[in-house]
C-alpha cells in the first residue's frame, strides 16, 4: 500500500478550517447565552452522533484500548475534548467574535511548539518566522481586547487557553497508532460529552429548549464532527506541527464570517494583526510538506 499523499492531507486540514472557522461565529450569534459547559457538551455529542452517521462505524473502542494509545488519548479527550471547548465558548460570549476567530491562530503556533520541544519535529527558519508573526498577531488582538475592559482580556485569555488545550490535543492525536479517524473522532465526542454532562447534571444546569439543543447538536456534527474527523486524517498525513499550519486559515475565515454575520466593525488594530497572522500562515505553507521531523 502506498503512503497517504501530503497533498491530499493538505486538502483535508484546509476542509477542516473552513468548517470550524466558521462555527467559531454561529456559537457567539446563536448561544452566547447558553451555559459553557453544557454547549460543549451539545457540540460533543453532536459530533460523535454526526460521525457515527456519517461514516456506519462500529461502535467498538477497538484500537484505543492498546496501551500505546491510552496516555495519547486521554491527553486529547482532557484537553482537546472538556477543557478547549469550555474555555472557547466562554472566551467568545465575552468578546467581538471577529477577535476570537483572530486568537485562534495562536492554536498554529503552541502546536508546532509542542512538536518541536516534546515529540522533535523539525522547526525550520520559516517555521520560526511564521510562528512569530502570528504570535504578534495574537498579542496585538489580546491588547486591543485588554481595552474592552477586565471581562474582555479575560475572554481573550481564555481563547488563548483554549489553543494551548488543543495544541497539546493536536500533538496527542498525531502519535495514536492503527486509530481510524472516525473511531477517534467517534469515542472522543461521547466520553467528552459524558463528562461534561456529568458536570451539568452536579451543577443542576437546566436544560434549554428543544430548537436550540437541536441547533447546538446540528452545529456540533457539522463545525466539529465532520472538522475533527477530516482534521485527524491531515494529522495522520501531514504531522502535527504541518496540519497546523494549514488549519490557521480557520481563524480568517472565522474573523470574516464574524463581520458578515455579527456587524464586527473592523478596526485598525483588527486589520494590523489579520496582516501579520496572515504573513506567518504565508510561511507556514510555503515550508516544504515532507521531511518534517528531524532524524533519530
């Protein structure tokens, strides 16, 4: 069997982007209000019901259960499952969504950090400089969003957070063994709805009404499913530190569905930062896809 084609991981991250980027703006226009714990559990289950459909897989752990996988996935489930979706929800509700999507190419750089220092994927020059301009990028929104007020640079704080959850999530992912991308995506989106749902259910956190828990659902299985399950396939192509890469786009898309949908006005601070994020996706992509990790 031949290797699974870069280009075709390419086609697979950029997919995954454009559906959650553009989710980043439907949960602040439609759930703002809702409470972040059990919005992400919504979203969770939502994804997990979506792949099931989607893809007719078999409900069995399979795979995960060897012990090659556990540590991986539980740091993913932790992580990328509970702790990401909890901190992006809330950090949205309380600040412009256009801001928010920008934060989340901060996502990019933690990850291709995490790669380099713990698992040894290769950091080149045009890595390094791209990592540095989305991280100016990142500052120069947190700056403006510390303007709003306390409650804003927390909001902003907290989608930082979310990123660094998912970077370690990203990094996790990438070193499952013989783990479809469905089974993951499967198994991930039930435990961590099941968690979170707990957590609801000890917090007495009453339930919304029936058109919004479909729609929370619905945008779960479209905006994280069927992006997790394609997402996974880049990772298991392209790496971890590459996928990333690819995947920052998500936040321009976010930050430009944020204009339309929201009425954000764009400012001179949001257009400065989307310039030097965009410059350091420009280099991320221009980095060679193959050859990514440096030799034993």
């Amino acid at each position: 069997m031949s290797p699974p084609s870069p280009r075709h991981g390419a086609t697979y991250a950029l997919l995954a982007a454009l559906l959650f980027g553009v989710g980043t703006p439907l949960i602040k226009l439609r759930f703002a209000t809702e409470d972040p714990l059990l919005l992400s559990a919504l979203l969770n289950l939502g994804a997990a019901l979506g792949v099931a459909v989607w893809t007719r897989i078999p409900w069995r752990l399979g795979a995960l259960t060897l012990p090659c996988n556990r540590l991986p996935f539980a740091g993913s489930l932790l992580c990328g499952g509970v702790l990401a979706p909890v901190l992006l929800v809330w950090g949205i509700a309380h600040t412009p969504g256009s801001s928010a999507a920008l934060l989340l190419n901060l996502e990019a750089g933690f990850t291709a950090l995490l790669a380099w220092g713990f698992f040894r994927e290769r950091l080149s020059a045009r890595l390094v400089l791209g990592l540095a301009l989305i991280t100016a990028g990142g500052v120069l929104v947190s700056s403006s969003a510390a303007d709003g007020g306390p409650g804003h640079a927390a909001a902003a704080l907290a989608i930082a957070g979310s990123c660094l959850c998912w970077a370690i999530d990203n990094n996790c992912t990438a070193r499952l063994q013989r783990v479809t991308p469905a089974q993951f995506a499967l198994w991930k989106g039930l435990f961590a709805a099941a968690g979170l749902f707990a957590l609801c259910a000890g917090r007495r956190t009453p339930l919304p009404g029936w058109p919004t828990l479909g729609e929370a659902v619905l945008l779960g299985t479209c905006c994280h499913g069927l992006a997790l399950l394609v997402f996974v396939m880049a990772l298991q192509r392209l790496g971890a530190g590459r996928t990333a890469a690819y995947f920052a786009t998500a936040p321009f898309v976010g930050a430009a569905a944020s204009i339309v949908l929201l009425g954000d006005p764009v400012t001179l601070p949001l257009l400065l930062a989307a310039a030097l994020m965009a410059g350091g996706v420009a280099s991320l992509l221009t980095e060679p896809v193959l050859n990514l990790t440096r030799p034993d």
